[in-house]
C-alpha cells in the first residue's frame, strides 16, 4: 500500500493541516484495527484510507490517533489531491465518496478540491445561562465575550455530517486569547452529542470569519482546518443571514492560532432536498512512501 503525507487547505508547505492518505492497493488485506493503529502511529488528527471502486467511486474511511469518524474535511482535501497527482482523478471531474457519514460527492477542480457535504441538520441553540457558563468555563473566556455585535447569534449545536456546537465570540482578540479547559471541553461535547467546539468571531476584515476548533473528545486538542465544521459554520451562518447569497464562494481562515494558517473556500448551493454546502481548498504533498511489512 501507498502512504503519504498531506497538507490541506493550503498551497505552502508546512501551513494548514497535515493529514495521512493510505492507499489500499488490490490484494491489500487490512481490518479497523491496523488502520487505527497506523492512524496512532502516524500521529494526525485523521488519517484517510482509501479503496477505490472505479475511477469515479472511492471507498473511504477516516481514523484520528484514537477513533474512526464518520467523515474528515481535511483528510478529504488531502486524499483527492493524492488521487490527481496519481492521475486516478481527472482535474474537472466530479466523483462520489463512500463514507460513513453517506455518499458524497466531490469536485477535483483545477486548484482545489470541493467536498458538496451531507444535508445540514439544524439542532438546538445553547443559551441557558447554565450551557453559556459551562462553555465559558470551557473556554476560559468571560461569558459576555461569547456572541457577536451585530447578528445577536448564539452557541447552537449544526451538522453537516458531523454535529459541531457552533460558538460566535465578539473579537479576534478573544478568538487568540482563548487557552481551553480541555477537560471540561471534553465533558461538554461529550454531553452534546458533539465532535467539536468550533469557535468563530466575525472580527475579521479579509474573510467571512476567523475560527479555532477543538475536538479533545476524538484525541484532537485544536486542528488547525476543519472542513466539516466549517461546514457546519457556513450554514449556521446563513441560517442567521450573516450570509445570504447561493453560488458564492467565501473564504474562512483558521490556524493562525497554532501558527499553520488555513484558508477554507466554502459556498452554499441549491439542490433538490435543499441547500447544501461544499468545503474545499488546495492541498500540497510533503512525502509519499510505502508499506513494506
């Protein structure tokens, strides 16, 4: 099987989020637990192992260090991008990933990769003056700190495959300051059903919004990309019409905080069953290897 190293959201070496692609190649026999215990080994938030069913269906799943999930963002990104260069994805074409989380199409435009995520799912709002409190606590940030100045949005729990409990904070200032509880941010998402916390501010002048995300639930501290939950971000924001216009991309940073800045496209789309969001971005290859044992 082929291995390599990737980083998504980002054209630049050593910036966005690196991520581990496998390639199952015919006559590979692996189970769940050398994937999780390669996705352990290699160390990233996620690992993506691939099994390709033709040249426009692939089979895949996504371990972090201590968990398989559903679906993965970045990992995303990163294995389409492993696909192009081998010239198994044509630039221009649209395929279909098979995940846990359902049948998901992608798009391998020419300098970036297009996740169209799973229909959104709206939850609950969290603002009880006992969830506000546990979510400041969480965080280490004052509770007035948490919302925005203009929209009057709140803590709520969005899906878009995975459920994130998205969490508006007034200034980019809080957003950099903010040094977590990590378990206390464990007990709560644990709690709500949730992968992350994923905390946004509108403070920012270059893009939509600026975000941190935190997952210790699932063995990831903070990641410097989160495709789904920007996904999740993107839609509770135009269910609160910060944004309001179909087939425009927008742009959302992330990492600055962890000194690995991401770029993350976003745009909402109209289909039959509904608006859906695609999450996508380019990716840049650092090593490609091979399982020899």
């Amino acid at each position: 099987m082929k291995i390599f190293i990737a980083d998504a959201f980002t054209e630049k070496p050593f910036r966005g989020n690196p991520a581990g692609v496998v390639l199952l190649e015919k006559g590979d026999k692996v189970d769940e637990t050398f994937m999780q215990n390669l996705a352990a080994e290699l160390r990233y938030s996620e690992t993506a192992f691939i099994e390709m069913i033709n040249s426009e269906n692939y089979r895949i799943r996504f371990f972090t260090p201590t968990s398989e999930v559903d679906l993965c963002g970045h990992a995303t990104i990163a294995s389409f991008t492993v696909l192009k260069d081998l010239a198994l994805v044509k630039t221009n074409s649209i395929c279909r990933m098979h995940t846990l989380a359902g049948d998901l199409p992608v798009y391998a435009e020419e300098d970036k990769i297009m996740l169209e995520q799973a229909l959104p799912k709206v939850g609950k709002i969290l603002d009880t003056e006992e969830e506000l409190f546990k979510i400041s606590q969480a965080l280490k940030i004052e509770t007035e700190m948490i919302g925005d100045s203009q929209y009057d949005l709140k803590p709520q729990l969005i899906s878009t495959g995975l459920w994130d409990v998205i969490v508006p904070v007034k200034t980019k200032k809080a957003l950099f300051e903010i040094k977590p509880n990590f378990s206390a941010l464990e007990k709560f998402t644990k709690e709500k059903n949730a992968v992350s916390l994923h905390v946004f501010t509108l403070d920012e002048k270059e893009a939509i919004a600026n975000c941190r995300d935190f997952a210790p639930l699932y063995g990831i501290n903070e990641e410097a990309a989160t495709g789904t939950a920007n996904g999740a971000l993107t839609y509770y924001l135009y269910l609160h019409k910060v944004i309001k216009e179909l087939d425009k991309t927008y742009l959302i940073y992330q990492g600055e905080s962890m000194g690995r800045p991401s770029e993350i496209y976003v745009k909402l789309i109209k289909k039959d069953e509904g608006v859906k969001v695609l999450v996508g971005g380019p990716a840049v290859i650092l090593i490609k290897g091979i399982w020899t044992l």
